[in-house]
C-alpha cells in the first residue's frame, strides 16, 4: 500500500496547478504577504484535509476548497494522506506512516543562526556558501526549492533577504502555516516578516517572469537526492517528503535558468557523495560531513572567480 501510494504521489510530482507568481519587480523584496495560496488543485485524490475539532471546521473547509481537496469526515477514514488543522497548527499525517509522526513545518527561535554559529557545522557551510564574508548590504536570494524551509530560515536569520518558492502546494501550504505562526513568535517575528516570502509557484515560472532589477544576488537550489544516495543519508523527514513531491527530475533545466538569473552566484546543495548537478564545473566547492555545497559564480571574472574560491575556501 505504501509503494502504491509512493508510486502514485511520484508520479504526481510535476507541478499541474496555476501559478500564484505574478511578476512584481517587488517580489523578492522580503516581508511580503506569503498566506494566501489561491492554487486550485484537484491532483491528489489519496488527500484530503481533515479539521481535529468542530470549532476548526471552518479553516478546514476553506484550505480544502482553495487546494480543490475532499473534506475528510471525522477520522479521515478513507485517505491515505491527510492534511490536518489542529489547534496548534496545520500537519500532513500519512496514515501507513504512524509511527513517523507528522510533517509540519517549525521556524524555531532556538534555530537562529546567532546560536548557530557557535554550534552545527552545516548551516555554517550554508551561510559561508552565500559568500558572506564580503557582503555590505543583504543580498537577496531566490531559494527556488524551498521544501520545509529550513535553509531559508537560517539565511533569513542570517540577515538574507530570502524569497522561498515552492510548487508542491501541499508543501506551500505547510510552509504559509508555518510562516504565519513564526509571526506570533515575538523572537523571531521581526526577521521573519522582513526576511522571509514566500511563493507557490515553479521557480521556473517566477525566473522567467521576474523583472532584470529583481534578479537576485543569490540562487539556492536543493532539490531532491539523487535515488541512488543511502537512504541511511537522507534524512527521513526528507524521504517522507519525497514521497509526496516525487523526485525533482527537472532540476537540471532549474539549474540552467537559475545561472542566467543569478546576479552572483548559484548555490546548489547536494549529499556529500552524490554527483554535480552537470557536467559543468562548480567555481569552488564547501564539503561538510553528510553534505556539500557547489558554488557557480556567474557574475565574476576568472580571476575575480578565483580569488572568491580562496576566500570561500578559507572560511
Ligand atoms: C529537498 S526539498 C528542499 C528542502 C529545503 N532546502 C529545506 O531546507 O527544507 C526540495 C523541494 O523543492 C521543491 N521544488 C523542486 N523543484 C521546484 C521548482 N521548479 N519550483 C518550486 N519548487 C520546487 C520540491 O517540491 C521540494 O519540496
């Protein structure tokens, strides 16, 4: 049942909805309103969306016709996949999967990279990777793949102006919910409102749509492992992900558009082991323990190419 369900999400994964991105020369300008997600979609029949309590009913029934998704009946007997509005927040429960908890998405104050920085190894990596060590101003960047919104929110923290675009809309959806709660946190309300947006839509789509005074300094991109990586690797909130989004088979023409649009630099993060994106070189690589980041500057000179690696190198 899980492979069926799996196969069948996999081959769901391409994005069929319309896009909410309209081109705004604004649009990478952080703080902007990032809850609404008029997507109709009507792609998954194993999900429906299930409210915990009457008094959520409601909110229920109104996510349900904005993603063009059945309301469950109580206990969502009958669904695989169930997007649920609980008290506290908005989950997606897979059923076969009990045991695994629900995804959701948490914007953790005790995650802000001051703490960070004295502490894990990778997001360290991360914020080195945007070429922070020479940066005066907040560069802004385009995470074209923003899943559960982890990276962005460390870059936001990190003083990034982040635009997260996302196309799966159960996936968005977890993120608005995720974003308006990170609003009602006094501690991490201010970066999140200034810093972080966020987009349903395909980062393809936006790329092409944006306007030149609104292309990013930045483009991070971290689609889905490879298939041939351990799973031991991925982690396993990542593998469930994957279940639902499918493989980002189209990661290479994301790569391609994500080269002309950058002003500065590609940032591409992929496991440790797996292969380069293409054939093309990267400009430098950062390596960690489990992960690696591939860096293409677009905008420099070679030399200026190469005095950039050093510096990244060194930090
Ligand atoms: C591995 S996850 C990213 C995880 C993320 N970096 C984080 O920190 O949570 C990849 C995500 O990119 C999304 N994605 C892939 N291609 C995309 C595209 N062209 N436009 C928008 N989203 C895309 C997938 O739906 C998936 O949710």
């Amino acid at each position: 049942m899980v492979v069926v369900l799996i196969m069948f999400l996999a081959s769901r994964s391409s994005f069929t909805g319309v896009v909410s991105h309209t081109d705004s020369p604004s649009s990478l300008s952080g703080g902007e309103s990032a809850d609404a997600i008029p997507v109709p979609w009507s792609s998954y029949p194993g999900v429906a969306v299930l409210a915990t309590e009457p008094s959520l009913l409601l909110a229920a029934e109104q996510l349900a016709q904005s993603l063009g998704l059945p309301l469950a009946g109580p206990g969502g007997k009958g669904y695989p996949l169930l997007l649920v509005r609980t008290p506290e927040r908005l989950e997606l429960r897979v059923v076969e999967a009990r045991g695994e908890g629900p995804i959701h998405v948490h914007f953790a104050a005790e995650d802000r990279p001051g703490r960070l920085r004295g502490g894990r190894g990778g997001h360290r990596q991360l914020i080195a990777a945007m070429g922070s060590h020479r940066r005066s101003f907040s560069p802004r960047v385009l995470d074209a793949t923003a899943g559960l919104g982890r990276d962005g929110f460390i870059l936001a923290c990190s003083g990034y102006r982040v635009t997260m675009v996302e196309r799966s809309p159960i996936v968005a959806a977890l993120l608005a919910d995720g974003l308006e709660r990170a609003r009602g946190d006094a501690r991490i309300a201010p970066v999140v409102t200034a810093n972080l947006t966020l987009l349903h839509a395909d980062a393809l789509q936006v790329m092409s749509t944006t306007t030149a005074d609104a292309r990013p300094e930045v483009v991070y991109l971290d689609p889905m492992h490879p298939p041939r990586v351990k799973s031991a690797l991925v982690r396993k909130e990542m593998r469930r992900l994957r279940a639902i989004v499918g493989d980002d088979a189209d990661a290479r023409l994301l790569f391609a558009a994500a080269l002309d649009h950058a002003r500065e630099r590609v940032v591409v993060k992929r496991p440790r082991q797996a292969e380069s994106i293409t054939a093309r070189a990267p400009s430098y690589v950062l390596t960690g323990r489990s992960t690696r980041y591939d860096i293409y500057l677009t905008g420099a000179t070679p030399a200026a190419a190469a005095r950039e690696a050093d510096h990244g190198l060194a930090e």
